[in-house]
C-alpha cells in the first residue's frame, strides 16, 4: 500500500576527523573522531592491526580510503532508521552528506569516484543517498611514530610468501568456515588470509578458536587479521543493522591486496543468502539484506577497478545452498567445526548458548543442518521453534521460508521472474553467467535447489519429534506443517482469522441491542479488531490520481470495508456499495475484506451474494454476520 507523505527526506551532514567543531552526534548532524583534534576527545575508535611493518608507506588514497570506509560504517550505525513494523516505513531509508578531509584531494575529488561509491553504499544499505565532499587534509593521517597511525594499533601482520597466499573475509560463520576448509584442502600449497571484523568479544573470540585450530591442523598456513571500528561508549549505536560493514569489510581486504600486490580476494558466502529475496510482498527496500548481493559485489568491484583495473572479487559459493555448505564441511570430514560457527544475527546476550533459534540466519541454517542430516553437529539454539515458536515475528520468518519453498518457486522459469521482476534484475545483470537467460535459469535452479532443500529439512523435523500420543503445540512449527497452513496466501490467512473473530463477537456484541447505524457498526467492529491487531479506524488516506479514498479499517496491506443492511439498507444497496469500493481502492492494496452485517436476513441467498464479487479483483472477501 502506497501513503503520500508531507515529509521531504532530511539529509544529514557528518563532519569527520579536523572538519569537526565538537563531537556531538545527534538526529540531525554527526562528527567522528577517531582521534583528538582541536583539543576534541575522539567518539570513534578505529584500531586495525598494521599489516605492513612501515605504514607511511601505503598510497595515501589507501589510507584515505581505510579513513573513509570507518566514518561511513560509524556514521551508518548512529541514526535510527526507525520501526520495521511502521506501515509505510518512511524512516527506513536516510540521506547522508559526507565531509571527509582526504590526502589525494585529486582522486578523490574525481566525479566518477565519489559517484561510484555513493551508488555503491545506496544499493548496499537501501537509503536513499551517499553524498561526498572532500577537502585536502591538513593534518597527515601519520606521525612520524608509526604507533601513532590513526588507523594503526602497535601490533603488525605479515603475510610470508605473499604470491602463494590468497585473502579472505572470515566473519566466523559457517560459510567463510566451509570456504576456509575447503581452499586449504583444495590448494595444498597455499595458505590463506583471514580478514575479519572485531564486532565484540563474542565473535571475536569464535574467530579465534576457529583460527587457532585452523592453524594447527593445515599446518600452519593460515593468518588472521582483525579489526577494530565502533562508536564509543560515548557515542552509542542507534542502529544494529550494520549494512555498511561490507564496505568497511572489504576496503581492509583490498587495503592488504593492494600492499602485497594481489589481485583479487575470496568471499564465500552462499548464493540464497546473498539474493535473498524478499519473502513476502512488504519486505522490501533494506529491509532485505544486500551486503554479499552479486550487485554489491559487482559495484563494489567497480569501485576498486577505479584504483586497481584489474581487480577482482571472487565470489566461489555464489551457486549454492546453506545445504550444500554443510555438505562442504562434510565433504573434507570437519562435522566438528559445525558448532563454533555463529551465524545468529542478534546481538542480545544469550548466556548459555550463541544463537537465537529465531533469526533468519538460525532459521536458515536449522533448514541446512536437517536437510544435510548434520543437525547432531549443530549449535544449540536457545528456542527450539520446532516444539514451540515463541513469537509472532518467527512464526512469520517461518511461514515466509515455506511459502517460497513450497508455493512460490513452483511457479516456472517465467513466473518466477514476473514474481521478483526488479529484484532478478539486478541479480542477472551481475550473475557470472553473460548470457541473461543462462542467468535467469541458473538463478531458478538454485531457488528450486533450496526448495527442495527446506521441504526435506521439515519432513526431517516431523519425522524426528511426530509423537501420536501428544498433540503439537498450535504455536509450533510442526502444527504449521501439520495443517500445511503455508499453502494458504498471508491474506488468506489473516482473512480467516479475523472472519473466526468477527463471527463469534458479532452475533454476542449485538443481541440485546443492534448498532445505531453504519458508523456505529464500525465503532463496535474496530473495537472488536483491537483485540486482533492495530487496525486503524479510516487511516491512513489512500491517495491516487486526484481520489481521495479512506477505508473503514487498514492494517498494512489489508482493508477492511463494513456494510449494514437495515431498515433502508437493500442486499442491492451494499452490493453497490462493495462495487464502489472495489473500483475506488488502489491495486496496490494487498487485500480487501467486506464484512456484511445482515439481522435481518435481507440476502436470501449467501453464497450467490458472494460469489457476485470473486472475480471483481484478486484477494476480495466476502463474509456475511447475522
């Protein structure tokens, strides 16, 4: 559904390093400061390990580019962008202006070069716009001291033997740990390079095992690098959702590429992670991650061609499965490693386990774990949504995870593509493959694949907990398997929800005395909605061409329109009305309830009344209460 708002999008400075006046970030304006400047404390702290033992010696738009990737990941996580739950959502995507003092003023002041990373951050996180002013830097990014190197700590990383060492991002999850295992067994004369991110303690301390045994048991061929970048205490995150993390990820990449002469870096991430595809019709924008999306990774390679031609990102993985990852691990006898792998994307405290059970990614990779039948190595999940999901917000990651497995990808090659038009758009305009339709037939494969893949993961999860002498739980995923409630369309099964409400409230709110009038009815209906949901009581406008349309009730994509036949109110009257309001209401509108108050039995035929209106529009309801 689509809202006209008053609001222009307000763009938000942020001054960085010497352009900054104080420290102070609020909603309106941000200053970072990694170090002290005019007698200002820093608010951001950026500690990276110096991967080269003479730091001076990097190229000045290398350490401009480090400087810049660290304000934009900092910067990313201070302004909020506001609840998912909001309908239109208006706060999701901000405007950013950055003021960056640089040392290579020519390269950077170079139009193609600050377009090119505005396009690149804009598709990456969803907003709305990256925009980038950089003046010639005063004050030189190093001191004569290389302890003194804003970007640097006192610790150094070498990389022996750079031409047979290949770089890699490590976030410590299971698919940079199957791409790990596999290029140490694959290529036995190489080593590999680890380049990770120190978010916290937590994560920083599983990358360290995994390294530590990594080392020990490939005989010592692999190098860790960490970094360190994060708002202080001072200055806290307002936004978790880190989508600019990529972009700080793999200038460090490319920073040590560079320094060692190479040419390219691995990232291993499965190829469903990174489409991701929204599973459901209001899951759009940044909502859906894009941080390892082919178009991403396409941008960003364009953007490190500006400084290297040549370069490239590998992207091995980008054809398969979280199924297909564990069968990675399998395949090199490492089932072990499983669980010291996190994939969980909260950040909440879980005292006695490391993964939430309810994310996407923990829903992603309890699929994986069943439909490889390796779910006895996996991680323990502080819910088990299988015996008992614990809130609504699962139940629907669930329910949308089915959907697209079972009902949705089903639908033919072409289908599947009039489904998903702009987001297999962009996904084909960067797939490996040159030939668009190879492209699109590779892309509908691996969506199958993981079809396939899921459906074995539930039977798999049925076969192992069905226990005829207990009935499931109806807040369960197996009781949502049982009742095959996924092949019903989210409207459909709100619809009937709500229809189960209405029709046992109705007939008990309206026996002694009978609503006033329409007006009435609706006041007694939205009172009845409350205990549904936040159903709004003729909000918001609807607005299209020079119409203005405000529906009865409106929950996100649901209207819901109310009739009362009376006195002087004919069954043809409300049928008119339902004719009206079908025409009047936008296509946008995901679905329409018409709930029909008839006492007095003025339609003679139910179902002839109803019938009338199933072909008027997709996803209309009829529903009539006495």
């Amino acid at each position: 559904m689509k809202f006209q708002s008053t609001q222009h999008p307000v763009v938000i400075p942020v001054y960085c390093g010497e352009l900054c006046d104080s420290n102070l970030c609020n909603s309106s304006t941000i200053n970072l400061l990694n170090r002290d400047i005019k007698d200002i404390n820093p608010n951001i702290t950026v500690g990276l390990d110096k991967f080269v033992l003479n730091p001076e010696n990097l190229p000045p738009r290398i350490l401009d580019l480090l400087q810049i990737a660290a304000y934009v990941f900092c910067a990313d996580r201070l302004i909020n962008r506001g609840k998912r739950t909001s309908i239109n959502n208006d706060a999701w995507a901000r405007s950013f202006n950055f003021h960056i003092p640089v040392l290579d003023i020519d390269f950077w002041s170079d139009k193609k070069v600050s377009m090119k990373l505005g396009e690149t951050l804009k598709f990456m996180t969803g907003d709305r716009q990256y925009q980038f002013s950089f003046k010639k830097a005063k004050i030189c990014h190093i001191k004569d001291e290389a302890v003194q190197l804003s970007l640097f700590s006192n610790e150094y990383v070498t990389i022996d033997e750079a031409e047979k060492t290949d770089v890699m991002l490590f976030s410590g999850g299971l698919d940079s740990l199957a791409g790990a295992i596999q290029r140490l067994n694959d290529y036995p004369d190489r080593k590999i390079c680890l380049v990770s991110h120190k978010s916290n303690h937590t994560t920083t301390h599983t990358q360290n095992i995994i390294v530590k045994y990594l080392q020990g048991q490939y005989g010592n061929r692999t190098t860790q690098y960490g970094f360190e970048c994060h708002n202080k205490k001072n200055t806290p995150s307002r936004d978790e959702t880190q989508r600019t993390r990529m972009f700080l990820f793999s200038s460090i990449a490319f920073a040590i590429c560079n320094c060692y002469k190479k040419e390219a870096f691995f990232v291993y991430e499965n190829g469903i992670t990174s489409i991701n595809l929204p599973k459901q019709v209001d899951v759009i924008n940044a909502r859906a991650s894009r941080t390892t999306h082919p178009k991403t990774i396409g941008l960003l390679r364009e953007f490190f061609n500006l400084f290297d031609s040549n370069f490239d990102i590998k992207t091995p993985y980008y054809n398969k499965t979280k199924t297909d990852i564990f069968e990675v691990v399998r395949t090199y006898h490492e089932e072990n490693l499983i669980s010291s792998s996190v994939s969980c994307s909260h950040t909440r405290n879980k005292p006695q386990t490391t993964h939430c059970g309810c994310c996407s990614q923990c829903i992603d990779r309890i699929f994986a774990a069943y439909a490889s039948s390796l779910n006895e190595y996996d991680v323990v999940y502080a819910d088990d949504f299988i015996k008992y999901i614990p809130n609504q917000e699962t139940k629907q990651r669930l329910y949308n995870t089915m959907r697209l497995a079972s009902a949705e990808t089903g639908v033919g090659k072409d289908g599947f593509l009039q489904k998903y038009p702009d987001e297999l758009i962009d996904v084909i305009n960067y797939w490996p493959e040159d030939n668009p339709d190879n492209s699109l037939e590779e892309i509908y494969q691996l969506f199958g694949r993981w079809g396939d893949s899921v459906l074995k993961a539930a039977k798999a999860m049925q076969l192992k907990f069905d226990d005829l002498s207990i009935a499931y739980d109806k807040n369960s995923f197996l009781e949502m398997i049982a009742q095959r409630q996924y092949l019903s369309s989210p409207v459909q099964i709100r619809v009937n929800e709500i229809d189960s409400l209405l029709r046992k409230a109705i007939p008990i709110t309206f026996q002694r005395e009978k609503p006033k009038n329409e007006n009435d009815f609706n006041d007694k209906v939205q009172g009845l909605l409350s205990l549904h949901g936040n159903f709004t009581r003729e909000y918001p406008v609807l607005q299209f061409g020079e119409t203005v349309y405000k529906p009865d009730h409106a929950q996100d994509g649901l209207v819901i329109e109310s009739k009362y036949l009376r006195t002087n109110t004919t069954p043809s009257i409300a049928s008119e009305g339902i004719a009206a309001d079908i025409v009047k209401i936008p296509s946008t509108v995901a679905g329409i309830l018409f709930v029909v108050y008839d006492p007095e039995r003025k339609i003679v035929n139910d179902n002839v009344f109803i019938n009338s209106f199933d072909n008027k529009r997709d996803s209309c309801y009829v529903r009539i209460y006495r």
